[in-house]
C-alpha cells in the first residue's frame, strides 16, 4: 500500500509540474506589449517642413490583409494615424496660423514581438529660408517597460526656393526592455524639435 501511494504521489507531481511548466510557456507566447502615443511637433518661428510619419515594427504594420471598411492598407494606416503626411504650400509662409498638428496615433500600437522594436520615422522636407536643426526630446529614455533610442539630431539645409527642399530623417526606436512581463498601453510620447541654426 505505501508503495503504490508513493508511485500516485510521484506521477501527481510530475503531472501538476508539467502542467505548471506548460502554462508558463503559454503564458509567456501569448504575453502583449503595447504603448500609446502623441507625438508633438514643435517649430520654431519661421520654421515651415513638410513631414512624412511612418512606423515599422508594430504588429499593425505587417498586417497581410485589409481590415473590414478599408479598400487598402495604406488607407487604413493613414486613417488610424500610424501614417501622417504633413504637406507645405507657399501660402502658409508668413502666416499667423501656421501650426503643425500632433501626431496622433489613434490604435494602442502592439510591438510585433518582443525582440522587434518599434520605429517611428520622420522625414523632414525643410521649406525655410534657413537651415534648421530637427531632434528628439521629451520620451522616456527607460523604463521597466520601454527603452527608447532617439537618432541624433540632423542639420536640414534652407530652401532655394527652385527645386526640391532639402530633406532629412530622425528616428526614435523603442524596445521592449524585459520581456518577462507584458504591459498594454504604455505612454510612449515624444516631441520633434525644429529649430533655426
């Protein structure tokens, strides 16, 4: 009898570890990550771009097909704010209404997995009779939950005022910093800078 409690008790065990050890995987393969942003764009006076805003990295942007009520993936991207253009024109020049919109991203963005970071990049076309400075400021740096790398800042030579503006590109990446615990909606603002040199 006491033999063959020993032999139930050992295959419990070995049942209830393998059970624990399973759930853990389980656990671990379908744990999220996510964060929320705004991005602010802030420019000094006489300062006038046109942006092009893209993420890559996030699970929304290596989606295969069309969510329902879209004709294309660009179309949703744009509608959700994962893609932003900002274009310039003459008349804006000088104007007391010139403003740059934030960047609004209007989805929780879900990292694809945790060892692919999310990239936002912004391409700056630099309209201004001067050149300007364009930088990273104001994101979290580290977290338990995030690590951000901003580029470093770009110099973007004036505008001619004949052909294409000058352009440059900055980038900020973020990385999931410990992969052991899942978080949602994570705050990941950040703001460009544009500043006359």
């Amino acid at each position: 009898m006491r033999r063959s409690a020993i032999i139930v008790t050992t295959i419990v065990s070995l049942v209830l570890c393998i059970s624990l050890l399973a759930f853990s995987v389980y656990a671990h393969l379908t744990q999220t990550f996510s964060v929320s942003n705004t991005i602010g764009f802030v420019p000094s006076d006489n300062v006038y771009v046109a942006l092009e805003c893209r993420i890559s990295g996030a699970t929304q942007t290596s989606m295969s097909s069309v969510p329902d009520g879209y004709d294309t993936l660009e179309e949703y991207l744009f509608a959700r704010g994962i893609y932003k253009d900002v274009d310039f024109d003459e008349s804006m020049r000088g104007s007391s209404d010139y403003t740059l919109s934030d960047w609004q991203i209007l989805d929780s963005l879900q990292f694809a997995s945790a060892s692919t970071p999310i990239v936002y990049t912004i391409t700056v076309y630099n309209y201004s009779d001067m050149d300007i400075r364009v930088n990273i400021s104001t994101y979290v740096q580290d977290s338990q939950s995030i690590t951000n790398v901003a580029s470093q800042p770009v110099i973007i030579e004036s505008y001619d005022r004949e052909g294409n503006p000058a352009s440059g590109q900055i980038t900020l990446t973020t990385s999931v910093s410990q992969s052991s615990a899942g978080f949602e909606d994570v705050v990941n603002d950040f703001v460009v800078v544009f500043e006359t040199v």
